[in-house]
C-alpha cells in the first residue's frame, strides 16, 4: 500500500527534522551557534571570504564558550 | 474571553499559593508535608514572573521589542547571534546555575526551614531575579558589554578598576570554598573518590570522541558518558570494599586538597576540547536529570519536614554557620535569593545572542527564578532528614567529637534526639563508614535526597547508590567549575598584570600562562589549604567570606543599575533598584563588619586570631592544632580572613560614594545622560 508507506515516510521525515532541530536546540545550549545559519549568513553578506569548516566551527565555539568569556560558576 | 480566561488562571495560582502558605502558617509546631512549600514557591515564582517582572519591563526600563539589539545589529553568525529565546534560556540557565544553590541553603537549614524558604522568596523576586534582569537589559543597550565596562562607562574609571579587583578576589574564595565542599564530601569516603576519579578518564574519551571520531556529536558522547558514570557508580562499591583497592582510595582531607590543587592546574593547562568541555556537557546533563527527578521525588514521595520551623539558633548560636540570623542568613543563602555572579553571566555571552528586548524578561527574570526553584528543593532535601542527623553532618569535630556516641550526646542535648544507633545506621545505609562533620552541603543534600529518590525509586537497597550519585553529581559540576574559573582567572590576572609588566599580559606567551596559572592556583589553592586545616572545619570560616563578597558583588551591580536609571531620568522608579541595593548592601557591611571585629571567636576573624595567638604565645595548644607552629598559622590566616573582609567593605563603600555622586549630578541634569547605543529599528519578535 503505497499510500500509508508514503504518509510512514513522510512521518518519519517529519520525526527526523525535529530530532535535527532538537539537536540544533541542545547545541545552543551549550553555546554552540547553528552551522548552516552561519554558512547562509556569510554567503549573504561576505560572498568572498572562505567560512571556517565545521569542525573549525566547532572548535571556534568550544574555545570562546570555556576560555576566558567571563566566568560562570556559582 | 481571554481575559476572562487569564483572569481565573491567575486567580487560581493566588489561591493555591495560599493554601500553601495557610498550611505552614497554621501547622507551625507540627511537621508540614514539603509539597505545600514547594507549591507556594511555585505560586510566588508564577504570580511575580506575570505582574512584578512585567512592571519592570513595562514601566521602570521602558523595554522596547522593536530596538535592534546587538545580536541584530552586528549579527555574524559567530559572537553575535539572534537567538532563539527558550535555546538562549537553556543557555543562560546552565552558565547561571552550579554548586551555589546547593550549598547556602541547606547550612542555612540549621534556623529552621522558614527563614531560608522566605529569604529565598523575597530575595528572588526583589532583589536577585531584578539584578539579572536590569544588568542584562543594561548591556544588551550597550552592545553587550561586560560589567566591568560598563561600571566604567557609567561610573568611571576608578570604580571600573576597583570592579574588576574584586570580581577577582570572588572567583579567589568561590573556587576555594567550593573545593573545600569536595574535600568534606570525599574524605575517608572511597566510593565517592573512585567514581569521581573516574569521572576524568570518561571524560577523557568523550574529548577525543568528539574531536576525532565523531566531531561535535555532543548528544551521543553524553549519552555514552551518563552510562559509564552510572557504571563507576556501581563499580564504586566493589571497590570500596576491595582489600587493598578500598584502601588505596581512602583519602584524608588534606590529601584530596591537594589532589584537587594538582588536578586545577594541571585540567586549566589542557585544551579545552579534551577535558573541560566533555565534564561541562556531562555535568549540564546530570544537573538537569537531577533537578527535574528531585522534583518529581518531592511531589511524588510527599515527605514531611522534620526539621522544625524555626530553630534556637537563631540567636547565633548554631553549630553550622557562626552569628545571628541578621545579618547572617542572608549572607549564607546569595545563590538562589541574589548572586552578585550572576551580573558576570547577564553581561557575558547572553546580551550578544538574545533577539529582541522583549525576551529580557523571561531569560533574565525568569532563568533566576529557575535557580531559586532549585534552592528551594535543597533546602527541602535537607529539612527532610532527621534533624538530629542533619546537625550530625555539619557540625565541626570540635563541637561534637569524633565517635557517634559523642555526637549524638552532643546533638541531642541541643533537643535533637538522636541515637548512636541511629548515625551508624545511616552511615551503613548510604555505604560510608561515617557521616560525622561532613559540613559543606553537599553530602547532607545527598542523603536527602537518596532519602527521596530511594522512597521513590529502588527502597532501601538504593539508598547508598543515590547517595553516591548526588554526590557525583555535585563534585562533578564543581571541579569543571574549579576548571573553568582558573583559566578564567588566569585571564583575568593576566590582563591586570599585563599593566605592570607588558609580556605577562601576552596570553600567546607560554611562559606568561604558566606563571598566571599557577598564581592563580596558589591563591585559591591557599584559601581552600587554610580551609581543611581550619579549627571551625573550613566551611565555617570560608563561606561567610564568599557570601560577603558575592553580596558585594551584587551591591555593585544594583548600584550601576540605579546609577542607569537616574541617568534615564527615571528616578520616579528607582526604587525597584534602590530598595534592594540598601538591604544587600546594609546586611553585607554588618556582617562584614562582624566576621572582622566581633568579640565572640566563633564570628570576629580578628578576635579567633588573637585566642590562637595569644594561647600560642603561653604555649598551650588548642585542637585540632598539633604544634605551636599551627597555632600560629591559624591566627596568621584568620588575620588574612579580616583583610580580605575588610577588603570587600571598604570596596563596596567607595562604590556607593561614586555612585551617590553620579546620580545626584544625573538628578540635576534636566535631560537623560545615560551612554547607550543608538536607537536602531528591528524586526520586532514577541
């Protein structure tokens, strides 16, 4: 039956760009700004420069969040 | 008909935080069940988030949703980012929250569970959750600043300066107290040491995990990481009662001091990605875990408090914390009533990604009330035990000995009966060999909560489990801030430094860091060193320190607020400000003023220095001292204690006078003054 596979895919999809967004969500959290946005962001409005890679990305946020941004403890 | 709708809600909310309340109020003498506190906490946070946070956005601050913020204006995808408001809500509360609101409250138990429960209440909604709101409204109209700068900018240089001094002399005793919660919770405990032990390999794993098997994958390095912690929790038993292993990790106080100094240099040296971010995600995940099954413990579990209202010691005399209710209790409880810290965190990284001032409210307002909730449920953990062993835990040696026979004679002579049968049992029953003197929070928050969990969830057999799982959970949090604060303060060290001489300012200079590190180490390393060694057993003495200064802290931060708002010309609502910056800063300069010149030892720095000097200088040794050289020692660094005291009160008074100064000449001024960013429009969000 086509049809309830096609709707079971579709579901699944769905269930799969949520997980996406919640993951993206937890990243925030832990101070650790959304990729793609940041790609898009550059694209629109630097055209020229060359974006860090992912795990530059990555790394970039790790640093800035627990080496010298302002202490968080109590 | 939404009106209506919000009108019947709000109503509703009035009147269960009522019955709350009439349950306390009219069972006073007879134990209340803990879930009517919890509710009317709840009430309060609900009724003032709606009205009294609202009248500050509305009214007092004029916040505007359509003013492009920083995160709009200078948006680049990297340090300035818009934000979605419950992400960058989850983001804030996990910078704001830590060991803190675990701790205060529950010394602060030893009155009884009604002064803490109605200081952490009214602290929250007037002072601590205003503070972090007006700071970040503050620096996000000011490109998201930090608060140093912004005391500059508004204050002035000298003020700005004296700022950062003692921001830094904060973090020194922070993370010294801090540790010295550690210590208390894993001396002579080799359960707990092997599972925290254990916590550096596991984050180990995930460090290279992340880095090279699977890069950023933060969820499922997390997920493997909880599974391996509750392992080593498992595992902790057996090793525990191992022959030669159990042996091998039982430690003594100062033994695990100075595994914990090592281990501050040592984690602050390596990269980040390696240690410090993996134990950040575990520890952010367990926090959260905890927090949520401790309330769903309470609600389902309903236990009653044992411990009474109010107690005798109120007048001073208790064994937990030295001094009298005023000013003491609300130097003890600053996290989760009012945090100085926190005005670091509302002009850090928050004010850079928050999308509209319209989100101020619920991030700022609503992520302290967060943490005020958590304070309440600690402060619940601990007025469930038996009073009896609550006051075995955290009294020091010198008041109730060293065996449980004594302990118990002491402790039910205070009118808390207890039996020595009963101490050994609970000892058995969490799997330690003694929980006599374990002042510091952590462990009686542990057993009160193994108590809950284990009603809950498993009985009596998963007592000593939970109990080793709370206390993971808060040596875990505790060292990754022990982490994260040296390589903060090595920053901030350097940066100072770096106006004496140039190179020690250069933070790419290898031998610069090196020598930052280790000072930075040394200064803290010494506090928590003095703590272990302390006659009163550390806590006593350190705690009193850090609340005064965080107190101060917060003072500073509520003076720049009203400083803004008088430059705002809105002095007709300065009292939002002002009323809470008199009472921090009145309860704050007596209790400093006391911890330096009280007569009585167990309170006055200088009056405990001169008992040991002086009993020195005839010879005669007093405990837990062993030789005249300790003696002196102890004298030495109560001395040093009235210094730092003195330090954080003539700070805070110079403040004031700036302050006063500045806002008489805003008074004058017939149009605002304040230094903000221009008006820009922005797409306006809810």
């Amino acid at each position: 039956m086509p049809e309830s596979s096609g709707s079971l895919a579709g579901a699944f999809s769905r269930f799969r760009a949520l997980g996406e967004r919640g993951r993206e969500a937890w990243r925030g959290v832990f101070g650790i700004p959304d990729y793609d946005a940041y790609l898009a962001h550059l694209r629109a409005t630097h055209p020229g420069e060359t974006p860090l890679g992912r795990g530059e990305f990555f790394a970039w946020a790790l640093e800035r969040r627990h080496a010298g941004s302002g202490p968080r403890c109590c | 008909m939404n009106k209506l709708l919000s009108i019947l809600l709000w109503g509703a909310i009035a009147v269960i935080g009522g019955f709350g309340f009439a349950a306390i109020a009219l069972n006073r003498g007879e134990s209340v069940n803990a879930v009517w506190l919890v509710t009317a906490a709840l009430a309060v946070y609900f009724l003032a988030y709606r009205y009294y946070s609202m009248y500050i956005a509305a009214r007092v601050l004029g916040v505007d949703p359509r003013r492009a913020t920083p995160a709009v204006r200078h948006n680049d995808g990297m340090d300035y980012v818009p934000t979605n408001k419950w992400v960058l809500y989850g983001h804030h509360f996990a910078a704001i929250a830590g060991a803190g609101p675990l701790v205060g409250p529950v010394l602060a138990a030893q009155m009884g569970y009604l002064p803490g429960t109605l200081w952490l209440l009214a602290g929250v909604v007037l002072a601590g959750a205003v503070q972090d709101m007006i700071v970040l409204f503050v620096s996000v109209r000011r490109d998201g600043r930090s608060l140093g700068e912004m005391v500059k900018m508004e204050l002035g240089n000298v003020p700005g300066t004296l700022a950062l001094v003692g921001v830094l002399a904060i973090m020194i005793i922070i993370l010294a107290v801090l540790s010295l919660v550690v210590v208390k919770a894993l001396a002579e405990s080799p359960w707990g040491t092997f599972t925290i032990a254990a916590t550096i390999p596991i984050a180990l794993a995930m460090g290279v995990y992340m880095r090279f098997i699977r890069p950023g994958r933060v969820g499922e390095a997390s997920a493997f990481g909880v599974v391996l912690l509750l392992g080593s929790i498992w595992l902790g038993r057996a090793v525990a009662e191992h022959a030669s292993w159990g042996p091998a990790f039982t430690l003594g106080g100062t033994e695990i001091a100075w595994a914990i100094i090592i281990y501050g240099a040592v984690a602050s040296s390596l990269p980040v990605w390696l240690m410090l971010a993996p134990r950040d995600y575990l520890s952010t995940f367990l926090k959260i875990g905890t927090i949520v099954a401790l309330a769903i413990g309470i609600y389902v579990v309903a236990p009653q408090l044992r411990m009474p209202d109010v107690t005798k010691f109120i007048d001073g005399t208790g064994p937990v914390f030295s001094g009298s209710l005023f000013p003491f209790l609300f130097i003890t409880i600053a996290c989760g009533a009012v945090s100085g810290f926190h005005s670091l965190i509302s002009s850090g990284t928050t004010p850079k990604m928050i999308e509209s001032e319209g989100h101020i409210r619920m991030i700022g307002y609503g992520g302290m009330l967060t943490e005020s909730f958590v304070a309440i449920m600690a402060l619940t953990a601990a007025c469930v035990l038996d009073p009896g062993i609550y006051f075995v835990m955290n009294s020091p040696t010198a008041v109730i000995g060293t065996t449980a026979d004594k302990a118990a004679q002491v402790v039910s002579s205070w009118g808390f009966v207890i039996t020595p049968e009963i101490i050994n049992q609970t000892a058995k029953d969490i799997g330690e060999t003694t929980i006599l003197s374990r002042a510091g929070g952590a462990p009686t928050l542990a057993v009160g909560m193994a108590q809950i969990l284990a009603q809950a969830l498993g009985g009596k057999s998963m007592e000593a489990f939970w109990y080793h799982f709370a206390i993971l959970f808060e040596a875990l949090f505790i060292l990754t801030a022990v982490d994260a604060g040296t390589r903060v303060g090595r920053f901030m060290l350097q940066d100072m430094l770096g106006h004496v001489w140039a190179p020690l300012g250069n933070t790419e200079f290898l031998p610069a860091n090196v020598f930052c590190t280790g000072l930075c180490v040394s200064l803290w390393g010494y506090f928590l060193y003095q703590g272990v060694v302390d006659p009163l057993g550390g806590i006593n003495t350190l705690w009193p320190l850090f609340g005064i200064g965080n107190q101060m802290l917060a003072g500073i931060a509520l003076l720049l607020c009203t400083v803004v708002l008088m430059k705002m010309k809105r002095e007709r609502y300065v009292w939002v400000t002002l009323v809470p910056t008199a009472w921090l800063l009145v309860t704050t300069l007596t209790a400093g003023w006391q911890k330096i010149f009280h007569p009585t030892p167990a309170i006055g720095f200088i009056a405990q220095g001169r008992r040991f000097a002086e009993a020195a200088a005839n010879g005669t040794l007093i405990a837990p001292a062993k030789s005249i050289a300790e003696m002196q020692r102890v004298a030495f660094n109560n001395y040093l204690d009235a210094a730092v005291c003195g330090f954080f009160v003539v700070l805070v008074a110079a403040m004031c006078v700036y302050a006063l100064l500045i806002s008489l000449k805003a008074l004058r001024a017939a149009h605002p003054t304040v230094k903000e960013t221009p008006r820009e429009e922005g797409t306006a969000y809810a």
